[in-house]
C-alpha cells in the first residue's frame, strides 16, 4: 500500500451554495469512481477555490458524501490576473495499490483546460 495524490478541479456555474457544492460534490464522486476508492482509502483532501467562490465551503460536498472521519481543509487559490474563474480544485491524499501512472486525475467542464496533459 502506497501513499498517492490525486489532482482535480471543476468550474462552477456562479457563487452560489447549491451550485458550489453540486459541482464539489460531482468533483469528488468523479475522482471516487475513477480511482476505484471509498471513504476509508482517503486520508485528506485539500481544497481550494478561487476567491470569486465565497458562498460555502467546498468541503461540505465531501462530508455529504460520506467524509466524515478525513480531515479537510479549505483555502483560497492565490489570485492571479488571467486565470480562470470560479474553480474549485483538490489535492487528495490516499491509500492505495495504484501505481502513479495508473492513477485517474479528474478535470471536469471548463476546468480541463487547466491540465490538458493529465486530464481524463
């Protein structure tokens, strides 16, 4: 068993809570699935968002989903002119069997333009 990171981020639609945490939680559901984890395989997630995303945590999504026992942590992404906005990324830490190469980042909407070199 070996300690990995898996990238990923999102594009959300505007700076509301719903639309926030919807496209968090599609975010982690997707990163899930690709890497065939549960909860109990994650050991934490970072959080960032851009500062145009202030209207709920993005973590939240996480805990919906059944994170109750992983530490999580939200942080503002560091502004800088040009980039894109309101983007939820994440930086999760895991357990597992996976060799790197096989692992699945997950860039999704808008986002996958971020990392066109690893996205899936």
């Amino acid at each position: 068993m070996a300690v990995r990171a898996l990238r990923g981020a999102v594009q959300v639609d505007g700076n509301e809570r719903a639309a926030i945490l919807a496209r968090t939680a599609e975010l982690v559901t997707e990163v899930m699935d690709r890497n065939r984890l549960t909860p109990d395989d994650v050991i934490s997630v970072v959080f960032t968002a851009t500062g145009d995303l202030n209207a709920e945590f993005p973590a939240l999504a996480a805990r919906k989903l059944g994170f109750q026992e992983v530490p999580l942590l939200c942080c503002t992404e560091i502004s800088v002119p040009g980039s894109m906005p309101r983007v939820v990324r994440l930086l999760m830490h895991i357990e597992t069997d996976l060799a790197r190469a096989q692992l699945q980042h997950v860039y999704l909407g808008g986002a996958a333009a971020l990392r066109q070199d690893i996205a899936q």
